[in-house]
C-alpha cells in the first residue's frame, strides 16, 4: 500500500469531520503529543461518560478553551469532534482567526455502513439513528467545506495509509546533499551570488523562463537556511521572497529569532521593533500587498526551530539558529525551542538580561558517535571550531562581514564577503 503524506504546519488548528464510528479517534493518534483535543475526552472529564450529552455545553466550552491555550501557546491542535454543523466550524475558525493560524480539515470519506459497523465495536457505543443524522449531516457538509476557506482540505480514506508531517517539528531530511546558508538578514545580493556559486538554478530571477521549481540543483542538493532572514540589511522584502521560492522549491529553513520576532510582529502581538524589525516592517508595508504579507506569516510560522539531515555515510548535521545540545536534538518543547533561538543562558548581566556567551557550545557533541551540529546567531570571524564538531557559520554578512555556506558531506565552506558595511554592530 503506498502511504499519502500529508504535511501540516506546527502552529495549526486541524478541524476532524465525520461522523461517530468513522475512525478519527483513531486516526488521530498519529498526531504527537498532547496535539488532540477530544470533545469525547472533554464530556468524560466533566460526566465521567465520553458519550453523556447532558452536559455539552460545558464540554464544548472546555474543548474551546483548551484549543485557544493550545493555539496561543504556539502549538499544533487537532479539533477531534464531528464538526458536523457549520456552526461548530465557524467557532473554530474564529477562534483560528484570533489567533492568526491556518485552519486544516481532515474529512473522512468512511461510508455509513463502516460507520455504523465500527461503532458496534466499541464498548460504548453511540446510537444507531444519532450515526445516521450524523451521515446526512455529514453529506451536506461535505459540498459547504469547499466555500468556507481553509487552507487546506484533505480526504482521509479509511482504507488507504497516511503519514503526518508536522511541519514545523522536529524532523529528519534526506538527500544527496545539503548547503547549509549562515544569517542572511536582509542581504539580498550576496545570497543571489552564493546561490549561483553553489550551483543553484537562479533563472527566475535573470527573467529566463525557468521549468519546474525554484532553486534546482543538478545534483538534487538541498538548501537549509539557518534563519535570521531580514533585519538590518538594505532589501529585507526581496530576501522573504527568495526564501518563500526556495521552501516552495523544497527547500528548508529554520526559525531564527529575527524570525520568530518578525511572525509576531505580523500576527499583531506588541513586539518592540529593535534591531532592524522596524526597517523590515516598514518596507514590508510599502513593498507588499495583505495578501504577500500573509504568505509571509504562513512561512514563518512554518518552520521548525530544528532539522536533523541525513546524507548516507555521513555523521547526521542537526541545524537549530543558535545551536543546539545534544539532550535537545529531536526535542520540541518551549525550553528546546527558546534554546534553538537563543542559546543557553550562563547567567546574568548587570542590566538583568541573560549572558548568552558561545564558548559553552565548544564542548557539545564530542566524540564521533555524535552528530555534528550547525548554527548561526552569533557572529564569529571564522566558522571552523577545532576539535570539535560544531560550526558557527554566521561570519556577519549584514556587518561588512561575510555570508557564509556549509556544504554536507563535503564539509566545506563556501563564503561570499558582504558589498558593504550595511549595518554597525
Ligand atoms: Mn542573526
């Protein structure tokens, strides 16, 4: 049987619809984590009986709730519930919208029969005329989802296997090999050269009519971008756009800080506009219509704080913005991604903020039997670190430095120096 993947962002609300005895519940343990909320798990908290409907109001007022914190927190939840009528829809997708994230539905395409079939096994079972309202129900939402506006609808067929990609987890690549791309922050210029240096096919944007996806390398290489897009640099704007084409192109990257504070900035949170964010939301604003400006949300929100990369006889690379330990690797939680962003904090200085020094990442990942580690982040004059395998490859284009590119599994780096001093530490 081949396996469908199916890819969904890390900061969304999945909507399930189908109904009882169609199998989401089950489907939906292929999610991670605490990602699925239950409206079954909700009426048990508060009657002790998964399928009592006495107290539905207050079981779907604590699945809302739930699914809010889970979205507010930055996280992934799964609406595991009929969501039969437009109305359990449309309080999903308001509070999708509050909280500025992607609405996915998965519609399982189970027929009446199976329904029905499936619910007769199970120890508490609903009844049978409620399975059948819920069918009819089901058949008209099924035509209604097409208008409502989510970002994407996928068709869940009982008989067929399927693989959930979590886009902005944790995740393990493969490929022939990788150009990992340090801090570009804006340097437009010097990323278009070190894209044609490294091979990359960069038509597009020479106005030649180019076939297929952005970015092609002849070899199948992948790029990963360690993050810190804009900020800083003279064309932030131009910079978004070549790394929407390149993850568009099967590309990747991982969230940085300038990044993590960017998307916020876009999803309306109070953010203080230092550091060069002002410059990029201001040209964001002359140079961009809504509708780019969301794309550019979607993105950001789409990426993973940590790649693990694979290339066949090679040690694994885990890429994270500012590194990470090897405790962390694979990690997802809140403490794994502010390390990811960050660093670790050594202490404090005497204005109260963390000392986040670099000298502690020396010691990590020792040893052959580790994975070599790669990040940016902080600037450092030279990417190479002796006895030890882990590479700052921020050479601080932005600062009249250089950009720097890590090749996998050569291990060799490939540096464009900046045009200019665009910004002064
Ligand atoms: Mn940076």
């Amino acid at each position: 049987m081949t396996t469908t993947r199916i890819e969904i962002p890390a900061n969304a609300l999945v909507i399930t619809l189908g109904p009882a005895g169609c199998g989401k519940s089950t489907f939906c343990e292929v999610f991670p984590g605490n990602a699925v909320v239950s409206s079954d798990v909700c009426r048990a908290l508060i009657t002790d009986d998964a399928t009592n409907q006495d107290a539905n109001k207050q079981a779907f007022e604590l699945f809302h709730f739930w699914i809010k914190a889970r979205l507010k927190q930055g996280r992934l939840a799964v609406a595991d519930a009929t969501n039969l009528t437009p109305r359990a829809r449309k309080t999903l997708r308001d509070i999708a919208a509050e909280a500025r994230v992607p609405v996915i539905v998965l519609r399982f395409a189970t027929d009446l029969d199976t329904c029905l079939a499936q619910n007769r096994q199970r120890d508490r079972f609903v009844p049978e005329h409620v399975i059948r309202t819920h069918y009819e129900q089901y058949e008209i939402a099924r035509e209604a989802i097409g208008t409502e506006g989510y970002a994407a609808i996928h068709t869940i067929n009982p008989l067929r296997e399927y693989e959930i990609v979590i886009n902005g987890g944790a995740r393990t690549l493969t490929a022939p090999g990788f150009d990992i791309i340090g801090d570009i922050h804006g340097c437009t210029l010097e990323l278009n050269e070190m894209l044609l240096t490294l091979g990359y096919d960069i038509s597009w944007i020479t106005g030649v009519e180019g076939e297929g996806s952005s970015y092609v390398h002849p070899d199948g290489r992948k790029l990963v971008f360690v993050g810190d897009i804009t900020d800083r640099g003279p064309d932030s704007v131009a910079t978004l756009r070549m790394v929407k084409l390149a993850l568009e192109g099967g590309h990747y990257a991982v969230m940085g800080n300038h990044d993590n504070k960017l998307m916020r900035a876009l999803k309306g949170n109070k953010v203080k506009a230092g550091h060069g964010l002002q410059g990029t939301l201001d040209q964001i604003e002359e140079q961009c219509s809504p509708a780019e400006k969301q794309t550019f949300l979607n993105m950001l929100q789409s990426l993973p704080y940590q790649l693990s990369l694979k290339v066949e006889g090679h040690p694994d690379v885990v890429v994270s913005h500012a590194g990470i330990p090897p405790e962390l690797v694979g990690k997802d939680n809140s403490f794994a991604r502010n390390h990811a962003l960050f660093g670790e904090v050594l202490g404090f200085l005497e204005d109260g903020m963390p000392d986040r020094g670099t000298s502690y990442r020396h010691g990590w990942l020792m040893g052959d039997d580790k994975p070599y580690c790669v990040h940016g982040h902080t600037v450092v004059p030279d990417p190479e670190f002796l006895f030890c395998n882990v590479f700052d490859i921020d050479q601080g284009c932005v600062f009249g430095g250089k950009l720097t590119a890590l090749r996998v599994p050569e291990m060799t780096f490939v540096q464009v120096p900046a045009k200019a001093t665009y910004s002064e530490k």
